[in-house]
C-alpha cells in the first residue's frame, strides 16, 4: 500500500513543496504581526503625538502673539477698538435677532394651538 493517496510522485512533490511554502507564510506573518505590534505602530503614535504637539504649541504661539498685537493696537488706537466692539455687539445682536425671529419663537402663537391641527392626545 502506497502512504500517498496520488501515485503521481511529481503530483506528491508539489504537494509537499505547497505545504512547506504555507508553513514559511503562516511563520513569516506571525513575525510581521509581531514585529509591527512592537516596533511599527508604537513609533507611528509616538510620531503622530509629537507633531500634534508641535501644532498645538505653534498655534499657542500665535494666538497669544495675535492677543499682545491686539492689547498693543488697543493702548495705541483706544477708539477703533471701541468701535469694533460695538460692531461686534451689533453683529452678535443681528444673529440672535434673526435666530429667534427665523425658529418662530413666539410666545403668543406657540401659545394658541391650530385650529386644523388634530388633537393627538384624545
């Protein structure tokens, strides 16, 4: 009795050569799963969290450069400075106004229920 259930030896040769290879992959995606596991993604993070941090100190900057500029301007020309607050109160008023005014917010009709509306509660 043959141990193969092929007769065929080049048949049987590949076979044997095809499990070899698969044995070679299932060892060498266990390394790479491994190998990124430890080394690849944790470097990426680090990388990642470093240039965020970078960009977050840069944006600091030049906010708080943008802050000094303005206290300067301020100290420098007082009236212009007064003027943009009080369009800017007005542009924060125009908003609110049209906001409330856009959502119907009014009391007396919120208040008064539609006629032809159906009373979904009797």
């Amino acid at each position: 009795m043959s141990k193969h259930p092929f007769e065929d030896k080049r048949a049987t040769q590949l076979i044997s050569r095809v499990g070899e290879d698969l044995a070679s992959l299932r060892n060498d995606v266990k390394l790479l799963v491994g190998h990124a596991t430890r080394h690849t993604l944790p470097d990426g993070a680090r990388e990642l969290a470093r240039t965020g941090r970078s960009q977050l100190l840069s944006g600091r900057d030049y906010a708080a450069e943008g802050v000094r500029y303005l206290g300067r301007s301020a100290r420098n020309h007082p009236a212009s400075v007064s003027v943009g607050g009080l369009l800017l109160l007005g542009a924060v008023a125009a908003g609110a106004y049209f906001l409330i005014k856009g959502s119907g917010c009014c009391l007396s009709s919120a208040e008064e229920p539609d006629e032809h509306e159906e009373n979904l509660w009797d």
